[in-house]
C-alpha cells in the first residue's frame, strides 16, 4: 500500500503562507523576465529615435575621427597632447600593419587612442569606454558608456570625498516621482568635477519601464554636453520603484566597470528607501557591497544644537 507524503499544514489543513508567498514571487518573476526581454526589444527599436517628446529625433552624425599633431586627449582633468601617445609617422600616414609583404598604414581610431591610454588610465575598459573626437575643439574625450538596468530574478577609493547627500536625495525624489506617475524605473549617473572636486548628477536620454531602464543618449552627445567639465563618473545609479533593491541578472551583468559605483534605490514608497551600494572585482569576477556611510555623506551626522543637560549617562541601567 502506497501512503501519499503530506506535510504538517496539509494534514490540518493549514495553509503555508510562506509557501504560497514564494510560488507568488516565483510568478511575479517569470512576469518580469519576460517583459523585460519584449522591452528590451522594443528599446533596441526605438533607441535610435527617442527623444524627450517621444517623437523621432534627427541623429546627430559624429564628428569624423581626423586627428593631427594639434589634438589633444581630455581625460580626468588633464590635457594630453596626442603626441605623447603617437608619433610623427602614425599621426602623418597612420598607424603602420604588416599584410605579408606588404605595409598598410590604417587611419588613427578612437580605439586605437583608447587602447594607448589604457596602460596610463586602467579605467579606460573596452567594453564601458567610448572614445569621441569633437572638431570644433580638436579634443578627444573618453565617454564612459552606461548599460541596460532592469529588474529580475574598494571601499578605500572612496573614503577620501564622501558624496553629498543631497544628490543621493534629489535622486530618490525624481525616482519617487516616476514611481508614483508611470510605476517605471529611472537612470541617472553622477560625477565628479576632478578640479573643484564638487559632484553633480546627469540625467541622460534613457527609455524606461516597469522592469527595465535602457540608457539611449550617444556618447557624442553626452561629451558635447559635458565637454567644459573636467569630469569622471562615480556612480551609475538606478531605482527598483517599489520593489526591493536587490541587483538582478540584468544588472549583474551590465555592472561590471571596475572603479565605477553602482547603486540601487528600491522601495521608494516607504518612507526610507532601501539602498544598494556595489563595485565590481574583476580580479574575483563578482561584486563587493559597500556600506552607504564609505560613499555618501550622513545627514545624521550633524550636531544638533538642542539642550540635552536633562540626559543623564549611567553606566548601568
């Protein structure tokens, strides 16, 4: 005779409201999954014409990468002159491959530029680095590119210049905003003015939904913008709305810069928010948390001028 297993609460009858809450998460993420992969899409169709108004915006064609002796590369505040990284021959006929015989010269690209930096400037990864050349100033700028956030399934670097808080506030309220208006997420990325050493946060063109935030803007774009601040980026920051702020597979695999913050606001309907801080090893190839307190200022760390003589310390109670 075969006897059927049962558990505790179904031999009494009980529902298990813990169960039943992880088969509802389990549903509410399969949902999420799956639209994230039709938003997706539709964000990799309409990328190259949003705008502001949700109508079709001209592209802006790049400046051609047409370098010269007067050239100079602007990165972290500093004005590099091209010649430090290229020689006569390279910048007057171009960078000199051997096909059998044959030697081809290949114009300079911005990649090539990238690739000569990197051993000076490590943050200058291929995959998060976009080198832009803009003509009317003869500079080439390093744009740091921000990834695809969506939701789903060293902390010594940082301790020297704490973040206002009031950045990290002004964000949550945007998030709050759009959280409670469309129920969608929001991007955002802060930097740092390397020689006034003040920060401010930068709100680049983004596609946005429930489950899915899809930064659009073009490189060039953000380095015209940006082009008089001798700027690096921080942090990418994005909010999780009302859900929790918990990384997802999207953003395990989008936050993988090295020497770049990354933040997650989840729960923006309480009262205090959830925080996630992160950076990611790439000598361990995963991600370390960092406590809030190594990154942003705390607002209740100021002395409050209130009489507190009627307090009294006792050693024991």
């Amino acid at each position: 005779m075969t006897i059927e297993q049962t558990d505790i609460f179904s031999m009494f009858n009980i529902t298990d409201e813990v169960a039943v809450k992880k088969q509802q998460e389990e549903e509410v993420r399969k949902k999420q999954q799956e639209e994230s992969r039709n938003l997706l899409e539709e964000a990799r169709k309409k990328a190259a014409t949003v705008s502001k108004g949700n109508e079709p915006a001209a592209k802006k064609e790049n400046d051609t990468f047409d370098v010269n002796f007067d050239t100079n590369i602007y990165h972290l505040g500093e004005q590099l002159p091209i010649t430090e990284y290229f020689t006569t021959e390279e910048l007057e006929n171009g960078i000199p491959t051997k096909s059998k015989e044959e030697i081809k010269y290949e114009k300079i690209t911005g990649d090539d530029v990238r690739k000569r930096l990197e051993k000076d400037y490590p943050d200058l990864v291929a995959a998060y680095t976009e080198m832009v050349y803009l003509k009317k100033k003869n500079m080439i700028i390093a744009v740091p590119k921000a990834k695809k956030k969506g939701l789903s399934d060293s902390e010594s670097s940082f301790s020297s210049l704490k973040i206002p808080f009031s950045i990290l506030s002004d964000f949550i309220s945007l998030a709050k905003e759009y959280s409670e208006r469309y129920g969608v997420e929001l991007h955002a990325d802060i930097y740092i003015n390397v020689k006034t050493r003040e920060f401010f946060m930068d709100i680049p063109s983004q596609l946005v939904s429930r489950y899915l935030v899809q930064p659009v803007e073009e490189a060039y774009s953000i380095a015209e913008r940006l082009m008089d601040i001798p700027f690096k980026k921080v942090m990418e920051i994005h909010s999780h709305h009302t859900m929790a702020a918990i990384p997802s597979s999207i953003d395990n695999e989008s936050e993988r810069c090295p020497g770049i913050l990354y933040a997650i606001v989840g729960r923006v309907d309480q009262f205090f928010p959830e925080l996630t801080l992160r950076v990611f090893d790439p000598i361990a190839d995963q991600h370390r948390k960092i406590h809030p307190n190594v990154v942003f200022e705390n607002p209740f760390n100021e002395s409050v001028s209130i009489n507190t003589d009627m307090v009294e310390v006792c050693s024991h109670v």
